[in-house]
C-alpha cells in the first residue's frame, strides 16, 4: 500500500528547496529545464544529482549528450525558473536576455547571476521510479562573486516561491 499521488505531492511540498535550472547544450542548441530535485552526493568524487522525469525532452539530452550543467539560482531569479518551468510566452526566446556563458567542460548555458554555476559529467543514472537520478561528476563550477551574507536563494516551498528572512 502507498499514498495517493496527490498526497504525496503535498508532502513533498512541505520540504523547502533551492531551486536550479538544468542546461544542456546540443547540435539543436541551448535547453533547459527547471529542477529542484537537487542536492550534493560526494566530495570525493564531487558528486551532485539531479532528478528528471523520463518524459521531459531533457531526459534523452542529458543521456545523450552526457554532460550537463546546473545553475543554482538568486532569489531574484523567479522569472528565470519559471521559463524553464514552462511558464513562458510562446514563441518567445528562453534566452535572449540572459546573460549567458558556455560550461568549460559541457558547453552548457551557464546563467548570470545565479548563485553557483555548475558543469557536470554524467558519472551515473539510476532508476527512480517516473524519474531518472542523474548522478554528475562536477567537472567545473563558478561561484557568484557576492559576499557569502549577500546571497540570497530562490527557495520553494509549499507551492510557490518564498524569501529566507
């Protein structure tokens, strides 16, 4: 016996988290998606993962591609996750007004701004049920320059964005 969908979606939705975007660069360009299934496995290996549903068009990239890149994003970053949440105006560029880098290692977009970027090769994928846990070796990561007190996380939590005091 498991609990209900919905239920478990509720739950879920009681435990705060940061909140990433997920870039991939390939021979059709730049793609991203919104994660904030996120968090550190190793530090020996650096390890993180990141869990993506197996029917999100970025499954197949970052299984293909084998290489990934993770934004951690600033609270002042709202907009940014939710076009890649799928909230955004169609036929409008994801990326036109973002500051972007390439990864060094990926290729993939590194966001402006956002508090850590961070370039990943795929060192692991897991069964997780709807999902797929990519396990990334960080190859290469970027620190966003502001005093550690300055930072401010986007933080999601029981359904919509919020603001650590």
């Amino acid at each position: 016996m498991s609990v209900e969908p919905t239920t478990f979606k509720a739950l879920m939705g009681r435990f705060a988290s940061g909140v990433t975007t997920v870039t991939v660069v390939d021979d059709e360009g730049d793609h991203g998606m919104t994660a904030s299934a996120f968090t550190s496995v190793s530090l020996d290996p650096p390890l993180v993962l990141v869990c993506v549903n197996r029917t999100a068009r970025m499954h197949d990239k970052i299984v293909k591609q084998g290489t990934f890149a993770i934004n951690l994003l600033d609270a002042a970053q709202e907009s940014v996750s939710n076009r890649f949440a799928g909230w955004w105006e169609e036929g409008r560029s994801k990326w036109a007004d973002l500051d972007l880098a390439p990864g060094p290692v990926s290729g993939a977009a590194w966001v402006g701004g956002a508090l850590a970027n961070i370039d990943c090769r795929l060192h692991a994928a897991h069964d997780g049920g709807d999902h797929t846990i990519f396990v990334g070796e960080v190859v290469a990561a970027r620190l966003n320059d502001q005093e550690r007190d300055a930072l401010r996380p986007l933080v999601y939590f029981a359904g919509r964005y919020r603001q650590l005091s």
